[in-house]
C-alpha cells in the first residue's frame, strides 16, 4: 500500500478531454470483460458506459450524485457512493468504476461493499501514481495536481488491495501512454508554428524508437473476477 501517492487537482470542465465523449479503450474493457446479465456502474457521468452495457443485453443500475444519464433504460440512484450500498448480497454480476475509487475518502469501505454486491466480475479504472521528478515541476498529467483525487495507484499496489477483497486478477495494465510529442510541444514557446515542428520532430523520433518510455501512463486499468461467488 506504500506505492499509493497521496496527491491532489481540479477537475477539468464536463465540455474538454475525458468529459467531452466516451473513450473508446473503456468501452473496449466493457466489450471484452463485462460478464453476465446485471451491471452496477459507480459514478456513472452521463452515462455513456451504462448504455453501453445495456446496448449489450445487461440490466443496468448507476449511482452518481447528479442524474445525467437519459438513457431510460438506465436505474439512477442520485445520491453519493458510499457505505453501505443500497443492494443485496451477490446484486450483480459486472461492477464498473471507471475514475471514481480515487476520489472516495472511505477507500476500504467502498471497496468492502463492492466485493459484497460483485457476485462476478470488477472493471475499473485509475490515475496512474508517476514517482519521477517531474511533477515536481507541474510537467505531468493534470491527476497529480487535481484537488479531488485523494489517491493515486501502481499496477502492483491494486493489485495487492483488490485481492485483499476477495479479487482475482484477469487483467492490471497501464494505460493511455505518454504522448511525448503533444506534451513537449506544450512546453515550446514561439507559436503555434514552432510548437508544430517540434511536434513533428518529437513524434519522428518517438516513431523510431529513439524517445520512450513506457513505464510512464495515465491510468491503471483493473479487471478482476470475485473469488468464491458462483
């Protein structure tokens, strides 16, 4: 658990980045690894995931403490994801949280109704814990300056804390790899021309192989199976 970093940022506007429209990777894990006929998806948004996972046949239910989803085939719960949750033992077979475990205060708790109400499968996403020097500079992803993450996480130590839950791992990896190219174009100054030659002459030699690095991400994506559920 020592590999968590406690950091913190402010949470981008709902019209830019990751809030302006689905990505496609979650919906690649959802195809992939979603199982069974009942979905649970903590911290919902708009919803773009839970249709998702209707649009496969599941029945859904989402909990956010805002209601945007206008999917009618969706059960919203508006009200804040903590203990205990409103469900049954072994409710459903698929629990999604996608960039919502790091912004939770009751860790353990949630985590704890989580592996009562998964009778099957886990899917998860979070910020990715950078322990290089750079974001001491502010040179690195926007998570490790956001107010709202109390948390960040290696592959290893989620790992290690969702099997103390019961999970079994099927998949940990990192994910959304540096984009060295843009990110050092950000940091050139002389205009939008110069920022795009260098862009280019980043992203050639990115191309090469000459600049990589690839223990470097933006998140961790989870994939677990419950042990002892049937």
């Amino acid at each position: 658990m020592s590999d968590i970093v406690q950091e913190s940022t402010l949470a981008p506007p709902d019209h830019v980045g990751w809030q302006a429209s689905p990505s496609g990777l979650k919906l690649d894990y959802l195809h992939r690894y979603a199982s069974g006929q009942t979905a649970l998806d903590l911290g919902c948004g708009r919803g773009w995931y839970a249709s998702a996972l209707a649009d496969m046949g599941l029945a859904v239910t989402a909990i956010d403490q805002t209601n945007r989803v206008d999917d009618p085939r969706i059960t919203v719960l508006e009200q804040s994801i903590a203990v205990p949750l409103p469900f049954p033992d072994g409710a459903f077979d698929t629990v999604l949280m996608f960039d919502i475990l790091e912004h939770l205060p009751d860790e353990a708790g949630v985590l704890g109704e989580v592996a009562r109400v998964c009778r099957r499968r886990l899917i998860l996403s979070v910020p990715h814990a950078d322990d290089g020097f750079l974001p001491r500079y502010g040179l690195t992803y926007l998570h490790h300056t956001d107010k709202t993450h109390l948390r960040l996480y290696t592959p290893d130590c989620l790992r290690d804390l969702l099997d103390g839950y019961g999970f079994e791992t099927l998949r940990v990896a990192l994910e959304g790899g540096a984009t060295i190219p843009l990110a050092f174009a950000e940091f050139v100054w002389g205009g939008a021309l110069v920022r795009q030659l260098a862009r280019y002459t980043i992203t050639a030699l990115y191309k090469i192989g000459l600049i990589q690095n690839k223990s470097i991400a933006g998140d961790v994506f989870y994939v677990g199976e419950r042990r002892g559920q049937e």
